[in-house]
C-alpha cells in the first residue's frame, strides 16, 4: 500500500481469495495469457497521505461504495460485495 498509495495500513482480516478463470485471466496485447490469483483484505488507514507514489497510476481516489466509478473491472463488484458481507470467514472464489 505505501508504494502505490503513500499510505500506511494495518490489516484487519482476510476478506477472500480470488482465481476464477471468468474473471481473472487476462489475455494481454502481445497474446500472453495470465491467471491472476488476488488476496483481498480489510484494512484501516494508520497515516500516510494519499497520493500517487507509482508511474504506473495517473490519479488515485476513494470512492463511498454506492457511487463508484462505471468502468470498474468485472471482478470488482464480487469483491466489494464480499467485503461489505460483513462475514467472518474468508471467501474462496
């Protein structure tokens, strides 16, 4: 989180493991074909001052839930749906 974000975090709990081929493979320009496996967790914010610390990110931004950006990734609302869940138990999807 510091080196993309600038901000310092403290984990919380684990809220899934993510590697559903219907959303987590991504076939690249070149034609190289990637499974990604994500871990997602909850976390608070304990300092840092959100910014952009990458050459890889133009901007950077927290949203409230119910008004996000219209061109999420399809695998975001799965994971925010699981996160907002409240379960105690992690997911595997």
């Amino acid at each position: 989180m510091k080196e993309e974000t600038n901000l310092d975090i403290s984990i919380k709990k684990l809220i899934g493991v993510y590697s559903d081929p219907n959303s987590q493979v991504f076939e690249y320009p070149n034609g190289k074909v990637t499974q990604f496996i994500t871990t997602c967790f909850l976390a608070e914010v304990t300092g840092g001052e959100l910014k952009c610390n990458s050459s890889e990110s133009l901007d950077i931004k927290f949203f409230e839930h119910n008004h996000l950006p219209q061109d999420l990734l399809k695998m975001n609302p799965r994971w925010l749906k699981d996160a907002l869940s409240n379960r105690k138990s992690a997911f595997i999807r």
